[in-house]
C-alpha cells in the first residue's frame, strides 16, 4: 500500500546525510531509546556517533537523558542503529515529531525497531527496576502521527503491532537468563505533567499496565513504514496515588538505571540472535 509522509523530502535528506557517514554499513535493527537508557548505547561497537543537528529534519531534544545522537555500529553480532533519545508530544506539540528519525531507520535497512521508554506502574508486583514487554497499547492522547500522510498506507492495522514472534523470542531470552520480564499494555499520555491519582484509577480501568509520555508514535509510524516492533519500560515508579511517594523527571533518571542492566543483558542475548 502507497504511504506518503508528509516530512517524506526531509526523511530523504537526512538518510542520504547519514549514508554519507556510515561508510556502507547497513543496519537491520534500530532502537531508540528513553529517558535514562543513554547508555545502553555504550555496547555498541566499532560505532559511527551521528549528532542529530547534522541529520536534516531531526528533531531538537530538551529533556535530559536524551543525548540527541545516531549511533551506527555492531551490536552483538549485527549492525544495528541507536537513537539516543526521542522528541516527545509536549516538547513540539506534533505527534509525528519522530517521523523523520523512524523515517530514516527504515531507509537504512532497519526492518526490525525495538523501542524502550522509562515508565510508571499500574502493576504492585511490578515495581522500580523492573522491566515490563510492552504486548498493546492505548492512545489516550487523541493524535496519531499519520494524521498528515497520504495513501492507503495511513490506514494502518494495529492488531500485533507488537509482533507476537518477537515477543516470544524476548521471553524465552529473559527466562534462560533468569531476568523477569512482565508483559502489559501502555497508556500513552501527553504530558509533561505526570498523571493525577485520578487518572491512573481510569487507566486502571481502561485496562492498562503502565502509564508514559512516548512510544506509541514510534510504533504507528513503524508500522505504517512495514518494520516490525518490540517495545519495553523500564519501570520507575508505581504510578500517582499508588506508590506514597511524589514523582520527578530527576527520580526516573535514576530509577531508569536500575532496569537498564537487566534490559542491556536482554538485548545483548537478542542481537546475537534475534531470529
């Protein structure tokens, strides 16, 4: 089915700028990654550090603990693409803010994302440092990043968009590792406001397991341009109301780096074989 972005002329900018640095290498699986998991970009090796500010159309990032970088290198034992952070719904008021950088990985090769945010709990047993596989989600936002697109590719099946395959390879890694990996849905908020007590009784009803600001985008947009998709929170908190405790963009930092060891093992396991 045809898809035409509407940021299509900046998508082929910034691909042919960022072939223009890679010297060949042709990754098959991209990750972008959250709030405080910067560093799972440091197993990437043998790596090519792109600043977005060289890549046309990329966005301009102003939360700490998104560094703001492409990073092209082996990870484990295939090429692989990093985005060291992602532009959120509140910070451009557009929900296709990411449709350049998703845009790009597919250009590159990328036929596999893998996504992972920083997130709070709806889950008692599942609390900081854990790590939840994102199975669905619900937008709660009322945007979709595909509201500009033209064609038929903009009508969009969502049923699996976290492809079941991967998922299941993800749980039997995390078992032979002995890592416990919850599986839920995530409830995409706008934010930056952190939701009330109020709010997280309503997701809870409405049926979800975790609760973030990002992610949901990615995926749509995935989806639409064919690539398959595993999505993962690092849990940082137990959600308002649930947990005693006020919550801060400074305390998901540090608690994010609790489960970006466990997530960093996960991921090491699957790209050295993700099939």
């Amino acid at each position: 089915m045809s898809l035409l972005l509407a940021v299509e002329p900046e998508i082929e900018k910034a691909a042919m700028a960022a072939r223009a640095r890679l010297g060949g290498r042709t990754p098959k699986i991209g990750l972008i990654l959250g709030s405080g998991l910067g560093e799972l970009a440091a197993a990437v090796e043998d790596a090519v550090a792109i600043p977005y500010d060289d890549l046309p159309g990329f966005p301009r990032l102003s939360v700490a603990g998104h560094a703001g970088r492409m990073i092209v290198g082996r990870f484990g034992r295939h090429d692989v693409a990093v985005l060291q952070g992602r532009q959120h719904l509140y910070e451009s008021d557009r929900a296709d803010s990411m449709a350049v950088p998703v845009g790009v990985l597919a250009r590159l090769g990328c036929s596999t994302l893998v996504l992972t945010n920083a997130a709070g709990s709806l889950l008692p047993e599942v609390g900081p440092g854990g790590v939840m596989m994102i199975a669905d989600h619900i937008n709660l936002t009322g945007r979709n990043p595909l509201a500009r697109a033209l064609g038929d590719g903009r009508f969009v099946d969502m049923v699996d968009a976290y492809d079941p395959a991967l998922r299941a390879r993800f749980q039997a890694l995390a078992k032979a590792r002995g890592i416990d990996l919850a599986e839920g849905v995530y409830m995409w908020f706008t934010g930056p406001s952190f939701e009330t007590p109020a709010e997280i009784r309503a997701a809870r009803t409405l049926g979800a397991d975790a609760v973030g600001m990002s992610t949901v985008p990615e995926t749509i947009l995935a989806r639409a341009l064919g690539m398959k998709v595993a999505a993962f929170s690092l849990i940082t908190n137990l959600a308002a109301g649930m947990g005693g405790s006020h919550l801060s963009h400074a305390r998901t930092l540090a608690r994010a780096a609790t489960g970006a060891a466990k997530l960093k093992d996960l991921l090491v396991a699957f790209m050295e074989d993700p099939a």
